[in-house]
C-alpha cells in the first residue's frame, strides 16, 4: 500500500502503485455488490423482513455512484452492510479486490462512512473530535491537525470556530465537521449516506463542491445515498435505483433520463424515472427492516 501527497491531503492507494503508474489493477473495481440479500427478525413470531434483496452494484475507481430510494427503500442498510456494520445473510462484498468478511481488516483501513446520524463527542470541539480520530488511524498530530484546519475551511468552518464544542453547533455546521473527519483519514473508498441532509443551501453548496474535488483530484471512489435528485444528477457518473430493497434500474443519469423521455415521448427529468421505477417520492416513508418509517 503506498500512499502519496495530493496538496496537503495524503492518498493512500491500495493496489501500492503510485499515480499514472497505477494501471496493471484497474480492472479491479473499488466496490463489487453481488447478490446481497440482509434480512432482519422483528419479533419472535413474525416471519423475517427483507431489507436487501439480492442487490448487484459496481463502482469503478474514481467514480462516483448514485442510490437512490425512498424512505425505508433500503439504502442505508446497504451502506451499512459495504461498511461491515451489518454481516450478510447472502451474497458477497468486496473493496478493491479485499472480501469484507475475509479481509476485515484491509477494508476497513480504505473506507470511511459519513451518515445522516453522525456521533460526536459533544463536549468536545471539532478539532478534538478529528483529532480522536487520527489517533485511532495512527495519523500524526501535527499533520493531522494542518489537514484538518484545511479541510474544515474548504468546507466553510474557519479555524476560529473549530475550538467551540460541537453541542454548541447547528446541525448542518455538525454535519459538516462529520464530513471532515471522514476525510482526514483520506479514504479509498468514501461512503456518504444523505451527507448533505439538514444543510443550508450555501453549505450544501460547499460539500458538493468538495465531493466533486475529491472526485477530480484526489483518486476517491465514492457511494452517495441521497434524497436530492439534483445532487444526484450533478454528482454521480451512475445511478442505482432501489424499491422494496431490489435494484430497479440502473444507468447513468443522462442514460436514465434519455431513457424515460423515450418512453413518455417528450422531455424528462431524473425526478419521472423515479416515479416510473418506484411509483412513489423521495419522501414517501415505507416500512423499514424494524417495522417502522425510517431513511
């Protein structure tokens, strides 16, 4: 494994091939999903609910890949699952060639995962918090804490504020900072679950500016969930569409678009190929693995 400088942020690559040289591996993607089925027991006499059923995606290095869903279509259960927080009942898993079951290990030293619901220590500040997290990746202090001054300023937080406990933060501000400490570690393979749900327009502006850095300049492979179709359209080279926990469609956004508008025989937006394929909204809650509405 070799890792490199890019401006102040170091990259580690997985295949330990540096830059143009790293080519002999391309064919292994960043992330192979194949056939994974999760189930969940929510009570003692109620047949098991199937959360992911039998789902296949691959996302290629650099790339960044779109899923979309609505409430309780099975999203985030799939993050946590490429995350190694929830085991398989089927299928199998792998980041840049590592087995997540396997290769624990390995994978977790290439992936970080940003969600919706991201902890904090709360009396803590926001460099505390980074910095707690260095130490668990074994990241020196001094450099990790320059990167992450510089990577909390590109996200809008200036370094005079990043002294203040987090409690006493909004929650886009802590939103925000969760997106920095899952970059400092600079991961191979970032997973982003609804990362800019409950930001400002002018934050969310800025993460998405910052997704697509990574993208462009820093060799990350990205997952994004989201429920912002114009996210997902200006984000994601390809676009994986859940209901009822199954892929019902798949293609680039342009793909997916040109597709529909052949299909109604005028102009179309990403918004008619979610409908078509799910028959519901974004926000439109369905019951999740627990029983209950949920993201």
């Amino acid at each position: 494994m070799t890792a490199t400088l890019v401006g102040q942020q170091k990259i580690t690559h997985p295949d330990g091939v540096v830059g143009a040289a790293r080519t002999a591996d391309q064919a292994v993607p960043a992330l192979l999903v194949e056939g994974v089925t999760k189930r969940f027991v929510v009570g003692r006499k109620r047949k098991p609910v199937t959360a992911i059923a039998n789902v296949s995606l691959r996302l290629e290095r650099g790339d960044i890949v779109g899923v979309l869903g609505a409430n309780g279509s099975g999203k985030s259960t799939l993050i946590r699952l490429v995350s190694g927080l929830l085991t398989l009942d089927e299928g199998k898993v792998s980041v840049f060639g590592h087995d997540i079951e396997r290769d624990e290990m390995a994978v977790k030293r290439l992936i970080n995962r940003v969600s919706v619901d991201a902890a904090f220590f709360k009396k803590l500040s926001p460099m505390e918090n980074l910095l707690f997290a260095a130490r668990l990746y074994g990241l020196d202090a001094a450099g990790a804490r320059k990167d992450a001054i510089e990577i909390l300023g590109r996200l809008g937080i200036s370094e005079k504020r990043v002294g203040r406990p987090i409690e006493q933060m909004s929650r886009g501000m802590q939103q925000k900072v969760a997106i920095a400490r899952a970059l400092l570690t600079s991961p191979s393979l970032l997973l982003l679950d609804e990362p800019t749900t409950g930001l400002d327009p002018r934050s969310k502006l800025d993460v998405q500016t910052f997704i697509e850095e990574l993208r462009e300049t820093h060799d990350a492979s990205i997952v994004l969930t989201t429920h912002d179709l114009a996210e997902a359209e200006r984000l994601c080279g390809s676009i994986t569409v859940l209901a009822g926990g199954r892929v019902v469609v798949e293609d680039s956004p342009a793909g997916l678009i040109a597709a529909e508008a052949a299909r109604i025989g005028g102009a179309a937006t990403l918004h008619d190929v979610f409908m078509t394929h799910t028959g519901r909204s974004l926000d439109d809650d369905v019951e999740d693995e627990d029983g209950d509405e949920s993201e």
